[in-house]
C-alpha cells in the first residue's frame, strides 16, 4: 500500500475514493499494467480498511496521451463491473 493512503486506511470509513492522476503516465506507458496496479492498491486498501474502495477514472487529458487514458479506464471499468 502507498503510503499516502496509510492514514485514511488507518480511520476505517465506510468509503473510500480513489481519484487518479495522469503524471505518470508517458509514451511508455502499458495501459494494462497501469489499471492493473490501481486494482491492485484498491484491493490492498480495501482489504486493510475493511471499506467500500471505488475507484474514479483517469481524468481525460488534452494530449497524444489521451488514447492511453481512454484505455485504462476502459479496463477499469470492465475490471470493476466484474468484482
């Protein structure tokens, strides 16, 4: 789990959001792997907490990077509405 998410985790809410950004996201970038590791911190968060996780899709960006957003979250959302 990041650490960033620790301390929320750690209050055990009834529901926890997770919003992602696209800064790491390049040219590079496998659209698999990268909804493939949100799911997997979801359900590392989820399993810690105890919490309802959903996750929110990648904000769509103004760029030659858009296609690779659209992709994740397209996965995401086929991953999600199966769990």
């Amino acid at each position: 789990m990041k650490w960033h998410t620790k301390p929320t985790v750690f209050t055990k809410p009834d529901n926890i959001i997770l919003h992602f950004r696209t800064n790491s996201i390049n040219k590079d970038v496998v659209p698999d792997i990268v909804a493939n590791d949100i799911i997997k911190e979801a359900l590392e968060i989820q399993k810690e907490s105890g919490s309802q996780v959903m996750i929110f899709g990648i904000v769509p960006r103004k760029s030659n990077l858009n296609k690779k957003v659209i992709g994740i979250n397209k996965i995401l959302k086929e991953e999600c509405s199966m769990r």
